[in-house]
C-alpha cells in the first residue's frame, strides 16, 4: 500500500466484503439460464434496486429481436430478458462503461444450483465467478470511486446484459450504442486464470446455422429420385472444416436431421462454429462460405440457406487498449495485486465494445475458475482485491494522483 496516495488510501478505506459475499450468495440462489425469463426478472429487480444507490438513472430495456433455425429448419424467435442500465452524469465530457451480465448458462432443469463452500476461501456456485462476482465487484468499485475527488468530472454507463452466454445477439445494438464515445470501458469477466490473470487478444466468434432442403424419395424403391440433405450437410462440414489455417478455426458441431432408415432424407440442418483472430480472416472465411455453399449446392442438388454469422468481431491489443492494460497493472502493483494478461480463445461483450474502437480490458471480475461446470468457483478475498482495483482503476483514469 505504500505506493497509494493518502487520497487513494482514504479512498479505498472503506472498503468491506461482507456485503459483497451476500450479495453473491442471493443472487446464485437465483436461477438465471439465459432463457429463464422468470428468474432474470427476479435477478433484474435485485440489481436495479442495489444500482439504484448510486447516483444515476437505472432503466430496463426490452431485448432486440433474435431469430434461431429450429431443428426441423424452421426460423423461430428467441426469447431474452430485459438488459440493466445505469447512467451517470450523461453529460460529462469525459466516459466509461462497464458491462456485466446477469445470465448463467444453467437453465433451471441443470443440477446445479445451490452454493457450497470448498474451502475457507472458495464457494462453489452457479454464477460465483461467471458473473455474479463480477457484478458484486462493479457496484463496490462505483460506491468508492463516487467518494472519488474527480468522480463529479467523469460520467459512465453500466450495462448487465440478459444475454451474454448465447452472444449478446439481444444486447448487440444496445452495447453498441452504449459504447460510442467513450474514452474506456471495463467489463467483468472472470479472471483468465485463477492467479488474475487478464484475458488480452481474443479472437471473434461466428455461429451459423445451414439449413438445406433436399427432396425425400424410398431408399430401396427409388433414391436416385432423392436429394440427400444430409449427404450434403455432412460434405458442407467436411469442407468448412478444410478451410482452417492458422489464426482461423471451423467446429462443424451438429446436424439435425434426417428420418426414417429407408427414407432419403429431404431436409437438414448444419450448425457450426468460426473463430477467426483477424478481421480479414472473418471476411475471407465468409467469402469462402458463400462459394462451398454453391459447389455443395450445384453437386447434390440441393437448397442452402444461411443464418448467422461472426457476431464477436476479433479483439486485437491496440496501442489504446495496451496503454489501458498498463495503467491497470500499475494500479495492481500499488495494490501489490500482480497483474499479466495472455491471448485467450474465449470471447465476451469485450468483443463486442472493442469493435467499437473503444479500449476495454475484459477481466476485471473476480478471480475463479472451471466457469460453465459444475465445479464453477469463486476464491472469495477476490471480490474485495477485485474491487479495490477497479475504484483505484477508474480513480487513476479520471486524473485523481
């Protein structure tokens, strides 16, 4: 602590992790699978009345429309939740954004659902550390910043989104508009590792679903009549998957489909995954689709129709964002929190905002770990260190020492 200001001691000084735990602790006996619209709305009250002590306007959003391919390759709208905002001192020419997200990717009919304490210091729970935490950790950072000398010069939106594990399809527009403009924004994902470890690069993200329509026809009287559709859904993938190369990956994950064994089947539908690490390889890889698209067409004969595509653009470290990283490892030091960060192949709302042309370092949740399992856990003295740096963060952004 010795290389804190006493401005900056006096500042995180009232710091307390006690109510940051029961926080944590009622909001994961909340149920909040992104399509549990009940208990996102449940989870929603909560959190706009804990935002509603800062200063600001907190505002409920309806979600944008999303549609989904159902299995028979129908197109379908997906239900979401209502997305959280707080606005502070709209009008202040200098601001940040911080995004988290109310959503787990436990529906209610998953197992797990209850909290257990693994040890002293770490509770397993659904959403402890993916991001519950992390939501804990933005609201006692604002409490302190706000104590801030040079908070009143600053403005910032926060934004918990209902949608984030399915990709923020609902929320895209919203964490678009949000962003413009700001001078830098922190999102709270989990650490990368469970020693703090920050997300970095990341690569962008792309799910796509292929529906194709064939023509049925009897397996043993007559399949020269048909067109396969699952034939040619299995071709699509098997060439998707040959486009990899370095920096691009293809996960053909699914294909829905098919009938009875003596019935050639008339419809399909390949579902599939792209992570490109550069701009240019999300649009060669979208180039490349649309031409195995027609020779998979022309070959069996059959109907394609696309939907989807990259929806988390890749997130290289800019010169901004670096300098952003920098200044949160200075403040990690000050703090004797040691801050790195490595490239990972994860991607988030930081995608999303980084796309934006803004800086944003992604990880500044609480340090845990084996998120999206049933082993999800949370190393609780993080919520306090995790907050600390955060109001110190933001405090050094805004010109305070």
């Amino acid at each position: 602590m010795e290389q804190l200001s006493p401005t900056e001691q006096t500042l995180l000084a009232p710091l307390d992790a006690a109510p940051m735990l029961a926080q944590v602790q009622q909001w994961c006996a909340i149920n909040t699978g992104t399509g549990n619209l009940a208990g996102l709305a449940q989870q929603g009250d909560l959190l706009a009345d804990a935002f509603a002590a800062l200063p600001g306007d907190v505002r409920r959003i309806d979600p944008a429309p999303v549609s989904a391919i159902a299995a028979d390759g129908t197109t379908r709208e997906t239900a979401n939740g209502a997305h959280l905002v707080l606005s502070v001192r709209p009008k202040a020419p200098r601001r940040y954004l911080l995004t988290g997200h109310m959503d787990t990717v436990f529906a209610p009919s998953h197992p797990f659902q209850t909290l257990r304490w693994l040890d002293g210091e770490t509770l397993n729970g659904p959403g402890v550390a993916d991001m519950k935490g992390g939501i804990a950790v933005i609201l006692a950072a604002l409490h302190l910043f706000e104590a801030s000398p040079v908070a009143t010069h600053v403005g910032y939106d926060v934004l918990i989104n209902s949608d984030e594990e399915t990709g923020s399809l609902s929320s895209a527009p919203l964490i678009a508009q949000l962003a413009a403009g700001k001078a830098a924004a922190l999102t709270y994902e989990p650490s990368a590792l469970p020693d703090g470890t920050l997300a970095g690069e990341r690569p962008g993200s792309g799910n796509y679903s292929a529906v194709i329509k064939g023509r049925s026809a009897h397996a043993g009287r007559n399949p020269q009549d048909g067109r396969n559709a699952v034939l040619a859904a299995a071709d699509l993938a098997l060439r998707l998957k040959a486009l990899e190369e370095p920096g691009l990956s293809v996960n053909p994950a699914r294909i829905d489909g098919g009938s009875a064994n003596n019935v050639v089947p008339d419809h399909a539908v390949l579902r599939f995954n792209v992570r490109p690490r550069r701009a240019e390889q999300a649009g060669a890889f979208e180039a490349a689709l649309r031409e195995a698209v027609r020779v998979v067409e022309k070959l069996h004969d059959v109907a394609i129709h696309l939907h989807g595509g990259v929806s988390r653009p890749p997130k290289p470290l800019t010169d901004e964002a670096t300098a952003l990283f920098g200044l949160v490892r200075e403040c990690g030091e000050a703090l004797g929190q040691p801050i790195r960060w490595q490239a990972s192949g994860g991607v988030c709302d930081g995608n999303n905002i980084a796309a934006c042309g803004v800086p944003v370092v992604d990880t500044m949740g609480v340090r845990g770990g084996a998120i999206h399992s049933d082993q999800e856990f949370l190393i609780v003295p993080s919520l306090a260190e995790r907050a600390a740096l955060s109001a110190l963060v933001l405090h050094r952004l805004s010109g305070g020492n």
